[in-house]
C-alpha cells in the first residue's frame, strides 16, 4: 500500500524569492560605482590626456575624449623626452628597471624563503634570536640608513652600478620576506616535513620536493610584493644610482620635473602610464595564478 | 556436547628485544615531557601507548623515530645505540594522524619517495611500490593524487609508505582517529591482520582505550610523561595496579567506594566486606585507609546472587538500555555506583535490586598512594 503523496498548501513554497532592485542591493552596487568611478577617474584622464596633440590640450577640456587620436606622445615619451640632460626618453630607464627588478626579485625570494624554511622547521640554534633581529630590521627607518649604505656601497666599489642596487634591494627585502615565508611554512601540517624526515629527504630534499611545490600561493604574493615594490622605488634608486643606471622612476621623475621648455602634459601622462604598466601586468597575470593557487591550497590532501 | 579442547601455546614469545629505551628524558625548553622513562618491546611484538592528550605519548614516538633529539637517556632499535641516528637511518615506518601524504605527488610517487631518497634501483622500487600495493589493496588509486582519494584510502596509502620501506619497526600515531566509526573499526581489524602477517614490531599510539584493548599484545598507560601500568590487555584489565589505571580502563569506568580495611573487612558506610577470596599484592591483608574498586560487569545480579559472599539491596536510579546491556545508576554507602545488566533484564526505575559483590573480583587501592593493594 502506498501513500498519497502530500498536498501543498497555499503560501511560501521553495526558495524565497530575492527582489533585484532591494534597498541593500542599490546600496551595495551604488557605492561600489561611486568607489569605482572615483579611483577610475584619473586614469580616464591620464588615457585620454596621453592621446592628444598639444592644442587640444591647452583648450582645457580635460574630461573630453580626444577629437584626434595621436600615439605621438607615446613614443617621444619611450624614446625622445627629455631629463635634464638627455633626450633618451623612458627606454633607458625601463631597461635599468628590468635589469634591478628581476635581480632584486629572484635573489630576495630564493634567500628569504630559504631563510623561512629554515626558521619554521629546522629549529636551529639561535633561530629565535636571528628571526627577532631580522624582524627588527624591518621596523627600522630607511632613512638612518641612507648614507651608512652609500659608504658601504663605496667601499665595496658598488655605488652607482646596478649590482649596488640589486644589493640594497635584496637586503630590504629579508624582514618581511622571511616573516611571510616563515608563517607560511609553519602553517603547513608538521607531520608532512616529519614524514619526509623518515622517509630520508634532507634539508634540501624537504625544500624543493616538499615545501616548494606546496608554496605556489605565498610564493605568488612574494612576487607580487617584490616585483611592486622594487619597480616603484623612487629613493633607493636616486640614491644609490647615478644618471646612466637611473631606474625608470627617477627618469620619469626627471621628465616630469625638467624644467626647460613647455610642460608637454599628454608626454608626462604616456610616460607615466608606461611605468605604471609593469606592476599593473603582475597584478592582471599573477592575480588569476594567486586565485588558482589558493583554490589548489584549499584541497590539498 | 562440544569437547573442550586444550589450551593454545601463546603466539608472542618475545625472544630479544626490539627496540629499547633506557632512561629517557625529554623537556620542551623548561617543560618536562617524558622523565627517566625506560621501556622495552619485544621483537614482533604489538605495543600500545595509551593516555589522554597530551600525556606525552606523541613526544615518545617522535623520540624513538628520531625526529625530536632526546634531553638525555639512550635509544635502541635492534640492538643498535640508535639516539643519534637519523630518522631515516633507525629502520623505522611512521604513520600518522593526519595522513600526512605528500599532496602534490601521486599516491605512486607517495610510496617511492623514501625509496627513491634511499637510491635504490628503479625496478627494485617498482617491485616494492607493487607489493604493498598489493597488500593494502590500493593498485587502483596509484596514479591519484591525495585530494582524490577518501579518508580510508588516505591511512592505507600512508601505511603502504611505512610498507615499501621494509623495516621491522613500524610508528603508529593515532593512524584512526580522523577516521569515522565505522571506518575505524574496518582498518583496525586491517591493521591487526597486518601485523599477524608482516611479525614486525608495532608501536601504536591511541587514546582509545577499545583500540588498545584489540589490538595490543601490551599495553603501556601513560600519565603526565610516565607508564604507570606495562601488560597484556587482561593484566591491565583485571588487574589494575593503581586506581588511575582502573578508572582510564573499562567503558562504563569503574565503581570506587571510599573506606578502610580492618582485620581483612573493607568496612564504608553500613557495607561491611569480608576480604576472603581477594589476592593482596603483599600476600597478606593489609589495614587502613583503602578504596574499593569494582567495574560494573563484575557486580553480580539476577539468579546468581544468592551465590555470591556479600549482597546489597539498592533502589534503582536510572537505567540506560543499550540494546545488548542495561546499565543501571544507584547508590551505594554514599557513591555513585553503576551496573551493567542483562539487556533482557526486566527492571525499573525506583525498583529495589539485589546486588551480590565478589571480592574476588574487586580490586583495592591505599587511600593515600592509591596503588593496588
Ligand atoms: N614542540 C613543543 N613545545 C613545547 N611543548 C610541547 C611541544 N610538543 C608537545 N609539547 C607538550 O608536551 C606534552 C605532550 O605532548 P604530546 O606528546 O603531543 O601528547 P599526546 O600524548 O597527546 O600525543 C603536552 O603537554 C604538550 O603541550
Ligand atoms: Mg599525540
């Protein structure tokens, strides 16, 4: 004998029906719009200053949209604008950049997760000493240390070179670097490096057959801080550089500060958006790998 | 009628001793862990280290596999002084509670690490890889990777790893207690199959005293860093030789009622015992302060307890039917006192009930050390 299946009554029945156009909801994308509107603004303006001619520009509509779309601003900026002695453009510059952002980058990451793995599972002698000295480092102003650095520099024969620089920037680095990587490991479950004790991987064993390929996440965040942060320096680079290794920075700086001639604005915006372009590159393509390798994380065995 | 047939040779006889550890210590920094702690195991032999969290049973197994540097004392596996030895070095398989596989490798690649760390030739590793894929059952999954496979299949996979590597010790870390239940019990049964079939030397940690109590040829009971009982699962049962052992033992736990003993009478409230029957461990009956302790299976009811050499009447309390028991609360000279009973038993609440108690069965304590008289 079966039953009769169950007659609905009338009312509520199945999901609760959510209206679009809630209160909470024009709220929430309202101000979202505005916030975005607000941060997007001036990269409006910077794109389309960057697209006109001169004449357009002094008629002073700086919301308009380029009547005359011109990339010349674009390539003088690369290669023809003038610092206050040469006229090279962006393009050295850019290249000092690359040749002290991927130096700086690979060499703090590899030390200071290096650092962090040691500190996290190998708990050495002194470990706590060293991470509390290391951790100070991080808290002490730059500026004191300035000048005892260039006389560093001098004695090592590496002021004004690019190796100087790549030096100052992986130092700098460590403290927050190795504070990261070393939380990270030591959130990653004990008994794995254990198991991997006793099933005989050393040191190294345990780091790039373990740790390694488990760290794509904390190794993406590493990158993203690095690569920002190093191509963004300003003061490190006037510092302990000089004109011919100057990094992109100070050049655009030196662009837009000269001080001879007419203030070619639609020049002084392309150069900028092209040094803004590598850091905002890592946020697009290491955003997507940051958000793979957390999802990856989250399923691990 | 069924013959009865003779009694069976016992399985363990334990020849030489696998692994030793002589006057261990072991401090966290200023925390004392593990104290002069000595204890042997036996070649094939099956020992649990039971205790509650944080009694330092982990600690020890982690001293034995060499992956915590002891404060002081000596370590031997297979007669050799193996306290300085590396983990990798000692002989030994670990398997732990977390499964701990690595989880970018495939379950293959789980098993070959230590083999392919150890460099051994590539077909010795695959013969290897096979038989323990063989053994465990797991040939199936060998080209997974961790993520996809389920709780089960993870602690076989880790075992399988502690497997191919061929030694004669094997750790074991509380390997079930991520598991559910049911699952549980199916790999316990495994495990013990396992180890009737490799005769290696297992030491097995759990604070699951029904894990200890199948599996284990002995017991250790820890408490606070020390053992404060070493013996087979009857020993420790029944005959428990501090009042800490016979309550951590036995599920419901065992009855204690506070009194003291004259001329061979535990004597509390209005019970008054005679000790006949009842085995001190000095031979003779000793007079003072003392605790008895009966476990509530023991306590005798229904037809039988016009048999037994003390009776009590109690008035029924509570009663929790567990479908092959009823356990039944009362009092007695002032405690709490629990009994199990037939689940067919017909009693109820407010009932007065007859219980019959055999010294013989009990087991007493000094009030003040609360070791085993
Ligand atoms: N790395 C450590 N540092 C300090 N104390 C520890 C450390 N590991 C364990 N302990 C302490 O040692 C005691 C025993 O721990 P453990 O052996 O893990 O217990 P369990 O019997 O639950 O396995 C606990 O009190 C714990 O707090
Ligand atoms: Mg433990």
């Amino acid at each position: 004998m079966t039953k009769p299946p169950p007659i609905l009554l009338d009312g509520p029945q199945g999901p609760k029906p959510r209206r679009v156009l809630s209160r909470r909801n024009i709220f929430l994308y309202g101000t979202l719009l505005v916030i975005t509107l607000y941060y997007a603004m001036p990269l409006y303006v910077m794109i389309v200053t960057s697209l006109k001619g001169m004449p357009e520009i002094r008629m002073g509509n700086i919301f308009s949209p380029p009547m005359e779309v011109t990339f010349e601003p674009w390539v003088k900026a690369w290669s023809q604008a003038c610092t206050g002695l040469t006229c090279k453009g962006l393009s050295t510059g850019f290249w000092n950049s690359v040749k002290i952002t991927i130096p700086s980058v690979i060499l703090s990451i590899i030390i200071a997760s290096l650092n962090g793995y040691a500190l996290a599972n190998w708990k050495f002698k002194g470990a706590n000493v060293f991470f509390t000295i290391l951790i100070f480092g991080a808290f002490i102003p730059y500026q004191v240390m300035l000048y005892p650095i260039v006389i560093m520099l001098r004695e090592m024969g590496l002021y004004g070179s690019l190796g100087g620089l790549v030096l100052v920037h992986t130092i700098f680095g460590m403290p927050i670097l190795t504070l990261l990587f070393r939380n990270y490991f030591s959130s990653l479950p004990e008994e794995l490096f254990k198991a991997a004790r006793v099933d005989g991987a050393g040191f190294w064993g345990i780091y790039f057959r373990i740790m390694v390929p488990m760290s794509l996440p904390i190794f993406t965040v590493a990158i993203i801080l690095q690569v920002t942060g190093i191509w963004n320096d300003f003061l490190f680079g006037v510092v302990y550089t000089g004109p011919e290794t100057y990094p992109m920075t100070v050049s655009l700086n030196n662009i837009v500060n000269s001080t001879q001639g007419v203030k070619e604005y639609n020049i002084n915006m392309a150069a900028t958006i092209i040094t803004g372009l590598v850091p905002l590159t890592i946020y697009f393509v290491s955003g997507r790998l940051f958000v793979r390798g957390i999802a990856a994380g989250a399923v691990k065995g | 009628m069924c013959a009865v047939l003779p009694p069976a040779l016992s399985r363990v006889e334990i020849m030489s001793n696998s692994i030793e550890i002589k006057n261990l210590d072991l401090n966290f920094g200023s925390i004392e862990v593990l104290q002069n702690l000595n204890l042997d195991v036996g070649k094939g032999e099956f020992l649990v280290l039971l205790g509650s969290s944080g009694c330092g049973k982990s600690t020890l197994l982690n001293c034995i596999a060499g992956l915590l540097d002891v404060t002081a004392g000596q370590i031997h596996i297979n007669n050799k002084n193996v306290t300085w030895a590396e983990p990798s070095e000692r002989g030994i398989g670990m398997v732990f509670q977390s499964y701990a596989l690595y989880p970018q490798m495939t379950v293959e690649g789980n098993l070959s690490f230590g083999l392919k760390n150890a460099k051994l030739p590539k077909a010795e590793i695959a013969d290897r890889v096979k038989r323990a894929a063989d053994i465990l059952q797991i040939e199936p999954l060998l080209k997974r990777k961790p993520a996809a496979l389920s709780g089960g299949q993870r602690q076989r996979v880790a075992i399988g790893r502690a497997l191919v590597r061929d030694v004669d010790v094997f750790l074991f870390d509380e390997p079930l207690s991520n598991l559910d239940a049911k699952l549980r019990a199916d790999l316990r049964v495994e495990i013990k199959r396992l180890h009737q079939k490799l005769e290696n030397t297992m030491v097995y940690v759990t604070h699951d005293q029904i894990e200890a109590m199948t599996l284990a040829d002995r017991i250790a009971i820890m408490r606070g860093g020390k053992i404060m009982q070493l013996g087979t699962p009857d020993e420790i049962y029944g005959l428990p030789m501090n009042k800490y052992v016979a309550d951590f033992i036995g599920s419901p736990s065992m009855n204690f009622i506070d009194g003291s003993i004259q001329n061979g009478v535990f004597t509390a409230g209005d019970l008054a015992i005679s000790l006949t029957g009842y085995e001190f461990t000095s031979g003779e009956a000793v007079d003072g302060g003392a605790t008895l302790g009966i476990r509530p299976e023991h306590v005798i009811t229904g037809e039988l307890v016009s048999h037994s050499p003390y009776c009590i009447d109690v008035e029924v309390e509570l009663i929790e039917p567990t479908g092959s028991d009823k356990l039944i609360d009362c009092q007695v000279a002032g405690h709490l006192f629990r009994v199990r009973m037939d689940g067919q038993a017909q009693v109820s609440v407010g009932e007065v009930l007859r219980l019959g108690i055999d010294p013989a069965r009990a087991s007493l304590f000094d009030a003040a050390t609360e070791v085993r008289l």
